[in-house]
C-alpha cells in the first residue's frame, strides 16, 4: 500500500461547519491526480487508526496546493477530529489518489462538450474541482452547476463559484436552490426550494442546450434519482450519467433471514482471529470493531482496497449493483461482504 506524508499549509475556514485542508505538495515527487478523484487521510486517535476518504476540491493545472474539503458530521470521529484538531505545519498520512469519477471519461469526445454538474452540500467537492480543471483545459463548450443549500451562508465555495462566473461568464452558468432562503427578484438564477431537475432541464431543452450533455452527480440518493429520472424522459443514455458515491445504500429487507455469524480472519503470521459478524453490519465494520488494522477507503465497492480471498464458507455481496471486473472469483470486497454461513474464513491479502 503506497502511502504519502503531506504537511498542512493552510486551513480555509469554508461555512461554520466546512474546512479546507491545503496540503503542501512534496519537494520531489508530486502527487498526481486527475480532478474528481479523492484522497485518503490515515489517522490514529485513541489508539485505533481510522481511514477516511475526502474528494480533492483542488485541480491540478489550477491550484498550487492538494485541497480536501471536509464538513463536520455529528458524531463523525475523523471530521470533528480534522476540525477541531487539525493545525498549519502537521503532517498527516495519506494514500494514493483513487476514483473515477472524473473528467477522463469524457476527454477527446469532440461531441459532448457541455457538462452539467449536480450536487448539494458537501457534494460540491468532487464537482468544484472537475469544474476548474475543465474550465481551465477551455476545451468545453460549458459547464453548468445546479447546486442546493440551505442558504448563501451554508453554501460552501461560493467566492470560488461567483470568482468563475465573474472569469468565464460565457462558459459557466450556476442554478442555485435554497430550502431555508426567501429568493428576491433580482437573483434570477436562485430558486427556492430543492433542485428540480425538471424546471432546469426543461430550459436547457428549450434553449437547445440539452443534446450531448455529459452529467456528473454527486449527492443524496433523492437527489440521483430524481436527476436520473428526468434524464431518462429526456434520453439522456444511461452512458452520459456518472455518480459519485459517497455511501452505500442497503435495503433492510435484503437482510431478512441473515443471521448473526462468525468470521475468521486470516492475517500474514497471526493465528486466526474470529469475530462476530452482527446482523446487518459488513464484514470491514466488524473487523473493525474488533480492533483489527484493515486497510480500506472507499467503502463503496469501488477502490479494492478493501478485499480478501474467501477460503471458505459463503459470503454475500450486498449495497453495489455489479462486483468490479478486477475482483477474483475467489475474492470479496470486505465492505460490501456480510457472512452467511459460520464457516467464512477469509484471508487479508493488503
């Protein structure tokens, strides 16, 4: 596992409650990432070492420094420990840039030039950075932001996003929706209210500003749904449409008739170690609990950071659509693996 020591150059206080990290990049060897992707920060606190992910708000091309930006979660361990911890000059362990989603996936297709972004609250993050580095390449025709808050004053990055409007006033157009904010008249483009994809589709479509979009969302599962269902009625093909996840969405009812298991866990030169598997909980959270250094990022079935070889017993995969090409017959992702059977062993290969 290839890891990084970055030291904190600057803390920008986002909203009341957001943050961004600015990590100094190393004297020799730069860190590479494509904008979109996101960076793992590795801490120990109270003697167990948690492993987070935050999408890069930073683009490379545009910013000098490697930016994360991160919002304080009631009860979240790692986000009150960076925002309340957290000074200029330290120095924090960190992990390869991982993702996909990002502008790579559309790059040289002379036909889609117009992206529209969507997101509310901390969504922004991944999406602010694919906006800059795409505005910067000037190799789109536009970019479209539809971005949801509460208000102005929880709206994170908005000098950056006034700042781009004020640079690219013919390349970039921003639809804000407010749900605690009374909109005047004279701001045309806030709507109060939750994004309705509908009411901004509708006018890109009567604009002629529809045909060829590229769609990035990144967001609540509401938010994807309703932006996914408009998109369909429009026949925006499902290939046009990228999501980043941030968590995985389990129904309960998948979990009828599963039951509480043991797992077995087999490190390089340890003896096995059984933990109970509660009902409900993944294999990755269980061992976890138990103490047990496991490497992951994502959680979202993603990254493969995450995964071991099943030796025996049956596991079942549960909270992603299709298992990722790379994965083994053999193997399965921790995070999205629960047990079905009392005999599961499995072996960390990380």
């Amino acid at each position: 596992m290839l890891t990084y020591t970055l030291k904190v150059e600057q803390i920008v206080k986002e909203t009341v409650d957001t943050v961004t990290i600015c990590f100094k990049q190393p004297a020799l060897k730069k860190i590479k990432y494509e904008a979109g992707q996101y960076l793992t920060l590795i801490f120990r606190i109270n003697g167990r070492r948690y492993i987070r992910p935050y999408s890069f708000s930073s683009a490379p091309g545009v910013d000098k420094t490697l930016n994360i930006t991160v919002k304080r979660v009631q009860g979240g361990i790692v986000s009150n420990h960076i925002l309340d911890k957290i000074n200029t000059s330290d120095v924090i362990e960190v992990l390869h840039p991982m993702g996909d989603f990002t502008l790579s996936k559309v790059r040289g297709n002379i036909d889609r030039k117009h992206i529209v972004l969507w997101g509310s609250g901390s969504g922004i993050t991944p999406l602010i950075s694919i906006a800059k580095a795409a505005l910067n390449e000037m190799g789109y025709e536009h970019i479209t932001l539809v971005y949801g808050n509460r208000s102005f004053e929880s709206t994170i990055f908005s000098d950056q996003i006034a700042d781009l409007k004020n640079r690219y006033p013919e390349h970039f157009s921003v639809w804000h929706f407010h749900t605690r904010t009374v909109v005047e008249n004279d701001h045309p483009y806030v709507i109060q209210g939750r994004i309705d994809p509908e009411k901004v589709l509708n006018i890109m479509e009567n604009e002629g500003e529809l045909d060829n979009t590229i769609h990035f969302i990144c967001g609540p599962k509401g938010l994807k749904e309703s932006v996914r269902l408009q998109l369909a009625k429009l026949k925006i093909p499902n290939e046009n449409i990228f999501y980043e996840e941030f968590e995985v969405t389990r129904d309960p009812k998948v979990f009828e008739g599963m039951l509480t298991r043991n797992v077995a866990f087999k490190l390089e030169d340890r003896n096995l170690i059984s933990v109970e598997v509660a009902k409900g909980k993944s294999i990755l959270e269980a061992g976890l609990d138990a103490m047990i250094d496991l490497t992951y990022s994502c959680q979202t079935g993603s990254c493969l950071l995450c995964k071991a070889v099943v030796l025996s017993g049956n596991v079942k995969t549960i909270g992603i659509e299709r298992l990722p090409e790379e994965l083994n017959d053999n193997e399965c992702l921790m995070c999205c693996g629960f047990p079905l059977t009392d005999d599961v062993e499995i072996l960390i290969t990380n």
